[in-house]
C-alpha cells in the first residue's frame, strides 16, 4: 500500500487553529483550582497539559522559523505532495490520540504545579499566532528537503537527527491533540469538581 502523502501547509493552519480553539474551550469557566486538579498524583491537570505544550512548542517556533528562513533563503521549493519515510510517519502518528503509548517528559518540558489559566491561555494564543505565520510561510517550500532541529531531544542526539518541515508541523499539531485529548479526560473525569470556591 503507498505511503499517504503529507499534509499541506493550509491544512496545518487549519490544525494550529483549530488546536487553540480546542484549548479555549477546555478553559472556558474553569476556577483557578478547577484548571490545575488532577485525578490522582502524577497526572496532569488541565492547566499543565496546556502549559506542557507552551513549554514544548515555544522552542519550536524558533527552529521552525530558523528552517523556513534557511529554506527560503537556499531556494529550497518545492510542489507536493511530499512523501515521508516510514520511521518519520510513524514518530508523528504515536503522538496522535488515543494515546497507544506513554512518554514520559523530559524534566525540562514538566510543568509546574500550579498554574494561572489567563498566563497560559495568553501563550497558547501568542505561540499558535507564531506558528500559524511559520506555516503559511513554510507553503511553496520542499517540506521533505528542509530539515528542522529537534529542540526537545538530548543536545547529542539533536546533532545526529533533523526532521522534515512538514512532517515536523504535523508532529507538532499531533503532539498538541495528544495532550488537548487528555485535558479532555481531566474535565470528563467523574471526579472533576463540578463545583470549586477558589
């Protein structure tokens, strides 16, 4: 069976979107206690989860636009569709919910107990606007040839492996419905409180 082709750049700006709005709503009417319980010690609540992909996506915004640049500026362009090799296809759909395998985070990307809805809510707005400007940008370029650093891999392992552009906005906007899904399991918990004076 052929590989399925990537996505188109519009079609990531339609994700980044849809992403974000998908983020209000779990923050919609959420007390500052409702936004950071958790259903049991080492599960994130719903503010860490958006929190999480502030702190993972911000550094990506830089190699994202370091790559576009570079990309731009080499005459790297490019009519897809772009093919991806099996072991990219394959990292990008293991962050896609349900989630089939757990991944523990790196200490550097865990975010801290508490968190504040309105600052992080702010960020998610900031960083989809950045991203959403990237990939419109990224559209006309060769998204399998222009290779993006991996910020949240080990400096060694960084050095060794870059991802397509494409493929690296598609990892992106899987990795953000993975943790949006669980922010979803958090407000559906029977648990939540439905009720919260804080």
């Amino acid at each position: 069976m052929p590989a399925t082709p990537g996505k188109t750049m519009p079609a990531i700006v339609a994700e980044i979107q849809a992403n974000l709005a998908q983020a209000e709503d779990l923050a919609k009417g959420l007390s500052i206690g409702q936004f950071n319980w958790s259903p049991e010690p080492g599960t994130w609540s719903v503010g860490q989860n958006l929190a999480h992909l502030t702190i993972v996506n911000g550094p990506d915004v830089h190699s994202l636009g370091r790559a576009v640049e570079a990309g731009r500026s080499e005459g790297m362009t490019g009519k897809g569709p772009f093919y991806y090799s099996f072991p990219v296809r394959w990292f990008v759909s293991s962050q896609e919910p349900p989630v089939k395998r757990k991944f523990k985070a790196s200490r550097y990307f865990e975010p801290p107990a508490e968190i504040e809805p309105e600052s992080v809510l702010a960020a998610c707005r900031r960083i989809s606007e950045e991203l959403q400007r990237l990939a419109g940008e990224a559209d006309g370029l060769h998204l399998d040839c222009v290779k993006v650093d991996m910020p949240a891999f080990p400096p060694l392992i960084r050095a060794l492996i870059r991802m397509p552009l494409g493929a690296r906005f598609e990892l992106l906007t899987a990795h953000d419905r993975r943790h949006l899904a669980q922010a979803g399991e958090v407000r559906r918990n029977p648990r939540f409180p439905t009720v919260w004076k804080v």
